[in-house]
C-alpha cells in the first residue's frame, strides 16, 4: 500500500509518532556521505545502509588484494555517491511505512476510535 494512502488513515498525532519513528530508525544522509567519503573503499557505507553482502566485497577486494585493487572500489564508491539519496529515500519510506502499519494494525487504536 501507498505511504500516502496509509498516512492518510492517520490523525495528526498518529503521524507526529509515524515521523518520531523515522527521524529516530532512518539513515543520516550526511553520515553516509561521510562513511562514503572517508572509508569507502573499506564499503562501510553499505555497511551502514544494510547492504552486507556488498560492502564484505568492497572490504575484501580492498585488504586482500593489499590495495592494489582499490581502484575498483573506489569507482564502486563513486557509483555509490549517486545511490546514496535513493537508499536513504527508500530506507525512511520502508520505515514510515512500517510504522504506519503498525499503528493502523494497533487493536488498542480500534478501542480509541469507537
């Protein structure tokens, strides 16, 4: 479901707590710029933003090739300069919409509105 659609089921102070929640859960957009910045070749930036998998790839062909193959993760980390926004956008949206759901499926919420 739409995240418009299900804050629209909200009241004011419903969706105050839904953007408590992404404010406290969601990804900094100037950490992970900083985290890209500084120690992206080691892939902490997709460390940071969940993508394990990736950054254990990025972090490997960095120290195991003794750096002479940072090359490719410093192409792979300026690639990631431009997907950062996109995975922050996407993150905070998965976690608005996660604690809507969670309000909305709320059966003490049902109790107040009756």
């Amino acid at each position: 479901m739409n995240n418009d659609v299900l804050l629209s089921e909200l009241s004011n102070n419903e969706k105050l707590l839904v953007n408590s929640q992404v404010q406290s859960k969601g990804k900094n957009i100037v950490l992970a710029y900083v985290f890209a910045f500084f120690f992206g070749l080691f892939g902490i930036h997709r460390f940071y933003m969940g993508k394990t998998v990736s950054a254990i790839a990025m972090l490997l062909i960095t120290v195991l090739s003794v750096g002479f193959l940072a090359i490719i993760s410093g192409i792979w980390t300026f690639v990631d300069l431009f997907l950062i926004p996109r995975w922050i956008k996407n993150d905070n949206a998965r976690i608005e919409r996660e604690a809507a759901e969670a309000i909305i499926n709320d059966p003490k919420r049902a109790i107040k509105e009756v």
